[in-house]
C-alpha cells in the first residue's frame, strides 16, 4: 500500500510538471506569436508612413523593428528608402550596406545604395553596386542604364560608349541609351555625332523632354537663340516642371529681344523653386534692364543672401543702389569690391561719384587719384592683371551647361518638393533652421517634486528647472570639477564640450562629445554638436554622417541643417 500510494503521488508530481511545461510552452507561443504580430504591424506601419510621405514616422517604426530584430534585412532596407528621400544619402548608403550584409541577394538593395552613392558622387562605387545588382538581375535596363550613366559622369566615355552600345543591341528602343550617347558626344565637344544621336532618341521616342532639352541645348551653345526657344518649349509642354528649361529658355528669349516672354519664364522657374540662384541672379539683371530698379535690388539680395561672396552681384546691386539714391549703401558694396580688386576703376570711378554727390570731396579726389595712378602703371607696363583663377572667383559657372544632366532613374531634381508645416512630419529638410550648436545641459542635483534628489537629466522639463536655477553659472570648471568625481557622466562631457565648440575649441570639443556618446550611444544632441564641429574643422562626411544620427535618433532639425551644409558646399 505504502509503495503504491508513493506511486501515486510520483506520479501525480510527473502530471503536475508536464502540465506546468506545457503551460510554459503555451505561453512562450504565444508571446512569440504576439512578437511576430506587434513586428509585422511595425513594418506595416512604417510602409503606410512612407508611402504617404511621411519619413520622419517611418524611420521610427523601422528603427523600434531593428532594435528589435536587428537580423531582418527588410526593416534596414526600408529605412534607407526613408533616408534618401529626406536627402540623408549617407545614411541611407549605411542602411543599405547593413541590409546587404543580412541578404546580399538582393538586386534592389544594390540599386538603393547605388542610387544613395551617386547623389553622394561616388561614381565608382556606384559602378561596382550596378556591377553587382545586373549580375542577380541581368535583364533589368535601369540598372544597365545607370551604370552607363555613372561611367559618363565619372569621365569613363570609352566604357560608357561601349555599355550603351551593349544596352542598345539589347533593348533597341530604349531612346534614353540614345541621348546618353549624345550627352558622351557632347562631353567630347562631337555636337555633329550629339545632333544625330539625339535625332535617334527623338526619333524612337518624341515624347522624351530630355532629349529635346540637351537638343536646344546645343542650339543655345551655337548661339541659335531662336531654334533654342523653339526646341524648349517643346520640352516644357512634356515637362512642365523643369526649373533648368525654363531658365534655358528665358536666356534664348533676351537674346531675341522677347523680354516679356523671357521674364515669365523667370517668374515661372520661381514659381517651382523660390531658392533657384541662376533665376533670381538673371531676372535681376532683366529686371535692371527694363529699369524696374527696387525689384531688381531684391533678386540680388537674395543672391547675396546665399553666397555672400559673389562679387558680380554686389556690383549690380551697388549700381542699383546708386541710381536708387542710396548712396551709403552703394559705397559700402563698392567699397567691398575695391577691397579685393584695388584697380577696378570701374567701381573706383563709381564710389568716386557717390562721394562727389555727398559732398566728400577728399574721398572722391583720393579715389580719381587712385584711378590716374593705375592708368599711368598700365601703360608703362606694371599693372598688375587678374589671373585666370581669379577671374574665375567674379563669376559664377552656369547652370545652363549641355555636359550636365540629370537623366539617372531616380527622383528628378527639378520637381518641386512638398513643404510640410509641422514640427517633425514629412520632409522636415525643408524646415527653416538656424545652424547653431544645441544649448548645453546644466548640471546639479535638486530635490524633485517626490522628495528625492536626482541629478540632472537633458530632458527639456529638467533643462528648463536648472536654468532657473542655475541661472547661468555654468562654466568649463564647474563642469570639469564635476567631471574628476563623476567621470562616468556622459552629461558632463557634452556640456564641456557644446562650452569648448561655443568658445571655438573644436578638437577638445570633439574629444569631449567623442566621450559622451561613448558613455550614451542614444544622446542626439551629443551627435549634432559634435557634427557641426566636424563640419567647422573642415571635416565635412564626418560631421554628415554624425548629423545623420543624431537625425536617426530623433533630433529631425539635423535633417534641415545637413541640406544647409550641401548647399554650401557647391
């Protein structure tokens, strides 16, 4: 009896352990399940994001995905879409790579990181991207095409000449391999063999805008200004958005004497894209022409706005401004423009004007001085004449240029761009944003609302209750001090480092917020400040690549400032 009730109970304890394994099993299930469901409306989520448009969303969703499962190729490929449609092309080159570590069979992800690299104008690697997405998909014509195009822009002409050759026996009606074979011609200076590759192109598609543009674009260069207007407009009736024809075609109008045509194409060209240089800077010498004076001082303004630099246009507006009657302000251009070039006795002659008309009689009879004085050095030889290099620094190349294109299957630089109103939705690099290095974190202990003391924290509720606090008396031995007894306090590194880049410190600067992000891989702030130092020390894909994640992180203004930073360079 003894033995057979210890068999019971055994056997009792076996039923109750399987019951207990089974309930454990049935409840991992199912937390694996609801895993792969909360993963899946992630991903789901993230595609509705960006399929309406909405980057800033969509690279949440993907990045709580990659966090998550880090192994899934799918969530780092869609991220990197999201990226380079905010502009963040080396991000979104990084996401891609990632993605073609976890599946490298994959053509699309060859063709994203392709594309991510051409807006970055790494041509060669582009090639090799290509190389690799033709050889898992070698009957697909875009990436044969790009490839084609990535050897043209990268000066390969033999190659590209072949490539497109073998692209045209395969696909005979693809009328773009045509007009890139043009565009080589073109690069070679052959307009004859450009003419007739582009008849071709036309011929087999008469619908292809670019084929007609790079068409008049030759036209333009022979100076055969009616044809030019004629094969534009053709153009613009396919492509109605394209800011470059109807730039083009405003420059053939003055040249046949068609200024009110031609100052509508300006407006127009305006219209698509109100930050255009070469329509602003031209409609202002139009506009100077037909005397509408005050209007054409606002165009070069604007100029003068994004390149401050550009002597061409301070001298128009200063000219505009001495017939206006603002004479202070002409001279103060004038005198900007002498200061670089001491014997341009234009403007010598001008400023001398101005000071006559104010009464400055001494000013006015220096300058004339300084007139006689360089014509006398001229003629007995030792005037000193412009290089051809500085030559070059009074001008500004022209956007109107047959040798550039953009004819690559990918988004068209000439559509205009939506504008999106809130804070952090949609194309926020479109957002207006000061360039300027984010406010360091006051550091000290306080008591919270619930008795206990905590330390500071960068979070905006407790920035906002130390700087009353504090009222300001952060300073780099306040902070260092703390630093020697809490050397693990990645707060206390960013804030001596956003002090040390406010003082202009950018190397001890970056020691400091290379520390910080050591100690807190998830601080944006300490990425975008140590980008913008980056960026100040001439270190520019660094200071990218970090103002890219501190983007990824959240700080979405990192978005604004990197397009800033593209436009600067140029």
């Amino acid at each position: 009896m003894c033995a057979e009730y210890l068999k019971k109970i055994l056997l009792r304890r076996i039923l109750s352990l399987l019951a207990s394994i089974m309930l454990i099993m049935m409840f991992l299930c199912s937390g694996s399940a609801h895993a792969q469901f909360n993963i899946n409306r992630l991903i789901s989520s993230g595609r509705v994001a960006l399929h309406y448009e909405d980057y800033v969303l969509s690279i949440q969703y993907f990045s709580q995905v990659i966090l998550l499962k880090p192994y899934m190729y799918e969530p780092w490929q869609l991220r990197a879409v999201s990226k380079f449609y905010l502009d963040d092309y080396g991000g979104a080159e990084s996401d891609a790579t990632e993605a073609i570590k976890l599946n490298p069979y994959i053509p699309e992800l060859y063709d994203l990181r392709g594309i991510s690299r051409i807006r970055q104008k790494k041509y060669a690697d582009a090639i090799a991207d290509y190389a690799k997405a033709i050889k898992l998909s070698p009957d697909n014509q875009n990436y044969w095409y790009n490839r084609a195009v990535c050897r043209i822009e990268n000066k390969e002409y033999d190659a590209a000449i072949c490539e497109l050759d073998t692209i045209i026996g395969k696909w005979s009606k693809m009328s773009n391999a045509y007009n890139a074979k043009a565009i080589v011609y073109i690069s070679q200076k052959d307009t004859a063999n450009a003419i007739a590759w582009l008849d071709k192109s036309i011929e087999i598609n008469p619908y292809n805008a670019e084929s007609w543009s790079e068409r008049a674009n030759i036209s333009l260069s022979r100076k055969l200004y009616k044809e030019a207007d004629s094969l534009l407009s053709k153009a613009l009736r396919l492509k109605p958005h394209s800011v470059n024809n109807y730039v083009s075609r405003a420059l053939a109008r003055c040249n046949i004497n068609n200024l009110r045509g031609a100052m509508s194409d300006y407006d127009t060209a305006l219209d698509i894209d109100p930050n255009n240089f070469l329509a602003h800077y031209n409609r202002g010498l139009l506009r100077q022409q037909v005397g509408d004076d005050n209007r054409a001082i606002e165009d070069f303004n604007y100029v003068l706005k994004i390149e401050p630099d550009n002597i061409m246009a301070m001298f128009n507006r200063a000219v505009l401004l001495d017939q206006t009657g603002d004479l202070r302000a002409a001279i103060a251009d004038y005198s900007k423009i002498i200061k670089q070039f001491p014997n341009f006795w234009v403007g010598l002659s001008r400023r001398a004007s101005c000071y006559r008309r104010l009464g400055e009689t001494n000013k006015a009879e220096l300058d004339e001085f300084r007139i006689l004085k360089a014509q006398m050095d001229k003629h007995l030889g030792i005037q000193p004449r412009w290089t051809k290099s500085k030559l070059q620094e009074v001008r500004r190349r022209s956007d109107i240029d047959p040798n550039k294109y953009n004819q690559l299957v990918i988004a068209d630089d000439n559509q205009n761009e939506r504008e999106y109103q809130s804070k952090y939705r949609g194309k926020v690099q479109n957002r207006r944003v000061n360039i300027d290095f984010l406010p360091e974190f006051p550091i000290t202990g306080f008591d919270a609302e619930n008795g206990q003391s905590m330390l500071q924290n960068y979070a905006d509720a407790m920035t906002e209750s130390n700087t009353k606090r504090m009222a300001g008396s952060t300073s780099l031995a306040d902070v260092t001090s703390q630093i020697n007894n809490d050397p693990q306090n990645a707060v206390l590194y960013y804030t001596r480092g956003t002090l040390l880049a406010k003082q202009g410190d950018y190397a001890d600067a970056i020691k400091d917020l290379t520390q910080a992000v050591s100690l807190d891989p998830l601080m944006p702030e300490a990425y975008f400040n140590r980008g913008l130092c980056y960026i100040f020390s001439d270190r520019r894909p660094e200071g990218m690549n970090d103002l890219s994640k501190a983007g990824e992180l959240g700080l979405y203004s990192a978005y604004s400032v990197m397009k800033k930073f593209k436009k600067k360079k140029k």
